[in-house]
C-alpha cells in the first residue's frame, strides 16, 4: 500500500521518538579492525508510513514477526537524523551523540553488516565520544 502523501519532519521525528531506535552497529572480525555503521529504525504495522519515509530517505522495508520495519544505515540513516533533529524530544541526546560518532567515521570505510549481534549502546557512545 503506496499513499501519496508527504510527512512532515515534524511528524517524521515524533515517529521516530515513539516507534524508531537509533543504533551504532559494531562490525568485529577476526585479524580486522572494528568497524562501525550508523542505523536507524522504525516498526510499525501500517507499511504505509513506512513507505512514506522510504519515499523521502530511502532504507529498507521487511516484515519481522508481526510488523514491518524500516531500517536506514550510514548515509541514508545519516541525512534522515540531520533533517529532523531540531524536532527530536525523547531521542534527541542518542541522535546527537549518533552524528557526533558519524561525523568522526567520516573519509573511513565501514562495512555495513545489518544482521550483526552488536550494537553499540547509548552509554558506550558517551564513553567513545568523551575518550
């Protein structure tokens, strides 16, 4: 089901505040440095926002058990954070602690591993920032 419509940052950012997560993936491998890819994710059961957002940022829609979820990484995840920032409440710290993790990745390649078991949590983020 594609609606037509539009959302707005506002609406996108209160979404995400209520039914999203921001996450840091932590990519370990044998005889490799770790490596780090910035995610953010939404679950809802009406596709239909979802595909909105899809629309606007890009990202990946699935179905996992009983809802569909959207999941934006790097980039995508990247540009979505920065557009509704000024309207975040709830995630408004994990956002901003994401950015500041992902602007200093930046000019490094990341290997983007979705499935990974890791993820870094918001205290190890405050912990790798202020290091």
């Amino acid at each position: 089901m594609i609606l037509k419509a539009q959302l707005s940052k506002e609406y996108i950012a209160g979404f995400l505040d209520g039914e999203g997560c921001i996450r840091i993936h932590i990519i370990r491998k044998k005889n490799s440095k770790d490596q780090y890819a910035l995610n953010v994710g939404f679950t809802q059961n009406n596709i239909g926002v979802l595909e909105l957002i899809q629309n606007t940022y890009g990202g990946r829609i699935y179905k996992d058990k009983n809802a569909h979820k959207l999941e934006l990484v790097c980039s995508k995840a990247d540009i979505l954070l920065r557009d509704i920032f000024p309207y975040l409440i709830v995630k408004k710290e994990e956002a901003r602690i994401a950015l500041e993790y992902r602007d200093e990745l930046k000019g490094k390649r990341n290997v983007i591993s979705l499935r990974h078991k890791y993820y870094l949590t918001l205290q190890d983020l405050k912990k790798g920032i202020a290091a």
